[in-house]
C-alpha cells in the first residue's frame, strides 16, 4: 500500500509540474523564468514525503477564507497577478449594456465633429462659405483600437498574533500599460480638410499673409461701398446710377462681404493668427466653392464700380492631410486646445495602495486547531471578520495622457470584509465573503469636463477638484475540492458593485465649492474564475514534509457588466504561500 500511495502522489506531482509549464509562454513575458521555477517548484520538491489518506481542507483555494493563522507563525506572499482587457461592458440607451472593442466609439469611416467637437463652428464657416448647408468636415477615417495590460506582485507578511487574532501588510508593485492604435487614412483618405498652413512651421507667415490681403480687399471694398451708399443718398450727389436702381442689393452686398469676412478669419485665419486647426484641401470641392464665393463678391461690387477685391483672391487652403501618425501631432497640438503631451502607449511603474488589515476569528467549529481542522474528516463552520485601511500610496490619473492606466485609486479607504466557511465532507467545503471599501474624499488634478473613450478629443480643462470615489460592495462564493492532501480544484462567482465617483471643482478664489462639474455612473461586474491549488500543509502537520507552503493559480474571466463602462477583463494570479512557526502534530 505504501509504494502504491508513492506513486500516486508522485504521478500528480507531475502532472501539476507539465501544467504549470504549459503556463510558462504565458508567465515568463513579466515574470523572469528563474522567478516561476522557484515559485512553482519549491513547493514541489517539499512534498515528495510519505502521502497518507485525503483529509478535509488539506488544501486551500483561489480568493479569501477564514482560516485563522496560528499563534506565533507568519505567513509571506509572494505573487504575480496579471490583468488583460481590449474591450468593455457599456450602457446603451435602453437601460441594458453590451460588449465592445475598448475605442469602438472612436472608430469612424469620418472623423468630423462627433469626434472633434472642437470644429463645428468651422464646419459652420465653411457651410457658410461653400453655400453648402450639409457639408461634413472630415479629417478621414479613424481606426481605434487598444488594449490594456497590467502587471501587479503583491508582497504580504501575515502574523498570527493570538490563536483568533492576526494582522496583514500588504504592499504592491505595479505597472500597466496601455497599446493604443488610432491611426487616420490608414488606407487611402476620404478627407476634405487638412492641416491649416497658418499654424504650419515654415508656411505661417505665408499663410498669414495671403489671408490677411483676402481680408483687407474685402474691407476695403465694403468700406468703399458703404460710403458710396451714404454719399448716394443726397439727391445732388453724381455717379450714383447703379446704387440708386438697386440701393437694397447693394445695402445686401456690403452685409454679405462682412460675413463673408467673418467667416473666412474664423476657418482660415488672418493677418496675425490662424483661424481653426484644419481648413479645406486646396484641391478639394469645398475649397473651389470658397474661391467662387470670394468671386462672385468680387463681380457684385464690380457692379457698383468698386474693385478692391482682385481676381482669384482666396484664403491659404490646407495642402497637407493628418495621416496614420496624426493623432499624436493633434494631441500636442495648441491648435486643438487638448492639453496633451502624449497619446497612450505610455508605461507607469511604481508602489500601488497599501493595505494594513487585522482578521479576528468570529466562530470555528475546529476550535482554532489547524491541526484539527487539517486531519479531521468532521464538518465544521468557522466565520471571520477583518478589517483594515488602506493607505493610498499611488499615484492620480495623469490629466496629459487620455489613455493613462493608473497604477491605483491614490484615495485612502477603509476595509472591511466578513468570509464564513462551510466544511462539508472530507473532501469539499464553500467559502462565502463579503467585501466593502470606502474611500476618502481628496483633492486631485483632474480635466472636466470628465473624459470617456468616446470624448477623448474634447476639450476639457484641467483643475484642482474634490475627488469622492463611491463605495466599492463585493460578494464571492468559492466551493472548493481537496483531492488528495497536496491537490486542490476550486471554482468561484463575484459579483461586484462601484458606487458613482463624483468630482467637484475647488474654487481657490471662492468660500465654497463651485457645482458639480464630473460624475461617473455606478458600475455592476459579474466574474467567474477556476483555481488549482497545492499545498503541503497536511504533509507539514504529520512530519512528512520539511516546510509548510502553497501554490495557487487561478484564471478570472469578466461574464458581464451594467451601468457605467466595465473592462472585460481577463485576469491570471500566481500565489506562493510560505509559513514559518506553523503548528505539527
């Protein structure tokens, strides 16, 4: 019976060994290889001890539960958790919510003004200029697509300080990356307009110029003719034939050329200053409705005797379209007025939130043994209470960089959570805990009006404001299955619930807060993820192996989200659990 036990357990460790080198491809583009060996094969090697028959809860599982930690031992965590998602949960219009590619809303066979609110008053001008009343700013078609990643290895020391009685630090390092891909024209151009030339290094002053002669003839000539209008109306006055048979058109003609005027300084710009960022091709459609515009002016004051306007007079068209590599020149751009000083594919490192936490345990049937609750086939409930702060260590949103992926919220909380296990057979128990945090409100740099994935070409202006993030409610139920002493399978559903975050503008200037300028919607999440375990804990107990450890990994997939946008996230964990001071039999 013994070698046959030996071999069993020595056939399961190695099939955990060729599953977790299945994981490695995975694993070894953040965490170094010589760091997963350690992780995953020291543990391996503790068990290779005399196996004896399964017992109940020889084996742990994914998420949190009440097993208290004895008195005088520690626990350290070492752990990789890596965080995946290139698409989101969002609301639509009729209550309920639907997957999509994370910067599906930028996405656009025309990139006009429901992209970049910013030009509707120079779509405007130019339907005032072209005659056109359904003209379409374009800057071409906009292909959006990105994706998050972050890493994050929380390190955790655990003391058992009483047989009920523990406290926790847990301190993480994180870094995230956001791969963004905003390409314009990426094959071809359906544009019509293009970079203004009075903002283009080298062509400005030319640019400059050529609008502000445009603009002189035009007053020049509407100056003439409003005179010639008033010195017509005296009946002794000479050469007044063409006014005086059509006064009217010619008291229209002189309000004509002065929006006219307006609208040209407005698209193009003049003498001293561009006008909005991008104006018509020189080429295009719009920009030969412009230039006949500015002649049919020029032919209506010719009829009333005054040529101030010159023959082909027109503004500087656009002669340069925003290609593929566009969007990080219109980001920087003063001319669009985003404030920006880089579009995504950036990287942020650092220490997230600290959490400092104390557990007591409420109830347990096995009476705070672990030996007991180790080698014991009986049932049992046990129940636990823990709560904690958290110090919020991390840095804020960065209001330079739209896509920015926080390495935390930066806002201190406090923790509270309640987890009871429910021991069934010998073999299979469910843990059920329930989480809240409560964050405090603080004073952030943040731009409002507040940015989406869809708004991220608005403009917004940045300002101190109150930052009071809601109230985070989670609920998971992990059944769990030993099998054997060293294996472990467990399953679990989360459902999970953000409060609306709210941001309010400080007014340095005033007593008082100015209006609610940000509020972001409440957010509902539901998860499910499977977990394999091993542990040497019950070999540890009976003397069979030398140190006390687990190893964790578990797969986490986002089923669905309502409310406010919710990452489809894809999250993997690596857990190694380290005891010292643990109790023997």
């Amino acid at each position: 019976m013994g070698t046959t036990s030996e071999h069993s357990a020595i056939s399961r460790t190695r099939h955990l060994a060729v599953a977790s080198s299945r994981l490695l491809p995975v694993l070894r583009r953040v965490v170094p290889l010589r760091l997963l060996l350690v992780l995953i094969g020291t543990p391996l090697g503790l068990a290779m001890g005399r196996p004896a028959t399964a017992r109940a809860q020889a084996v742990a599982g994914l998420g949190d539960d009440a097993i208290p930690l004895p008195k005088g031992s520690k626990q350290f965590l070492v752990s990789g958790l890596w965080n995946d998602w290139d698409g989101a949960y969002v609301a639509t219009g009729t209550g309920g919510s639907r997957k999509q590619a994370l910067f599906a809303a930028l996405s656009t066979t025309q990139a006009g003004i429901a992209i970049f609110p910013q030009l509707a008053a120079a779509e405007a001008g130019v339907r005032s200029l072209t005659g056109q009343p359904t003209f379409a700013l374009s800057l071409g078609a906009l292909d959006a697509a990105g994706e998050v990643r972050q890493s994050i290895a929380p390190l955790g020391l655990s003391m058992g300080l009483t047989r009920r009685l523990s406290v926790r630090v847990l301190v993480p390092y994180v870094e995230s990356r956001d791969v963004s891909q905003l390409l314009l024209n990426r094959v071809g151009s359906t544009a019509n307009v293009g970079m203004n030339p009075a903002f283009v290094a080298g062509t400005g002053a030319s640019a400059r110029s050529t609008n502000g002669a445009v603009l002189s003839q035009i007053d020049g000539a509407r100056t003439q003719l409003a005179a010639e209008i008033t010195r017509c109306a005296s009946p002794t006055a000479t050469g007044c034939d063409a006014i005086r048979a059509n006064a009217a058109a010619a008291q229209a003609l002189v309000v004509r050329a002065g929006a006219t005027r307006q609208a040209i300084a407005s698209v193009y710009g003049n003498a001293t200053s561009g006008g909005a960022p991008v104006v018509p091709l020189a080429n295009g459609s719009a920009h030969v409705a412009v230039r006949a515009t500015i002649a049919s002016l020029r032919s209506d004051f010719a009829t009333f005797g005054v040529t101030n306007i010159v023959e082909g007079a027109a503004p500087a068209a656009a002669t340069t379209i925003y290609g593929p590599a566009g969007l990080p020149r219109i980001a920087s751009d003063t001319a669009w007025k985003l404030g920006y000083s880089r579009l995504g594919n950036t990287r942020r490192a650092g220490l997230g939130d600290i959490d400092l936490t104390a557990s007591y345990l409420l109830f347990d049937s096995f009476a705070t043994d672990q030996v007991r609750r180790l080698l014991s086939p009986s049932r049992g409930v046990r129940s636990m209470l823990t709560a904690g702060w958290r110090f919020g260590t991390a840095g804020a949103d960065r209001t330079d960089d739209p896509f920015d992926v926080p390495i935390g919220e930066g806002a201190n909380a406090l923790l509270v959570r309640t987890t009871t296990d429910v021991v069934l057979s010998r073999t299979f128990w469910m843990s059920a805990t329930m989480r809240a945090v409560k964050p405090f409100a603080d004073e952030v740099a943040v731009a409002l009006p507040l940015r989406t994935n869809a708004t991220v070409f608005e403009e917004a202006t940045v300002h101190t404001a109150t930052r009071s993030l809601g109230s985070r409610i989670e609920f998971e139920l992990a059944p769990r299955l030993s099998i054997g002493q060293f294996f472990g399978v467990s399953t679990a559903y989360q459902l999970r619930r953000w409060g609306a975050d709210r941001y309010s503008r400080v007014d340095r200037d005033a007593t008082a807060l100015a209006p609610e300028d940000g509020q972001t919607a409440s957010r509902l999440m539901h998860a499910a993820a499977f977990g394999v375990s091993f542990s040497t804990l019950a070999s540890y107990v009976r003397g069979r192996s030398r140190f006390p450890a687990e190893v964790i990994y578990s797969h986490a997939v986002t089923l669905a989200g309502s409310g406010g946008t919710v990452p489809a996230a894809v999250t993997d964990r690596l857990e190694l659990r380290i005891y010292t001071g643990f109790p023997r039999r």
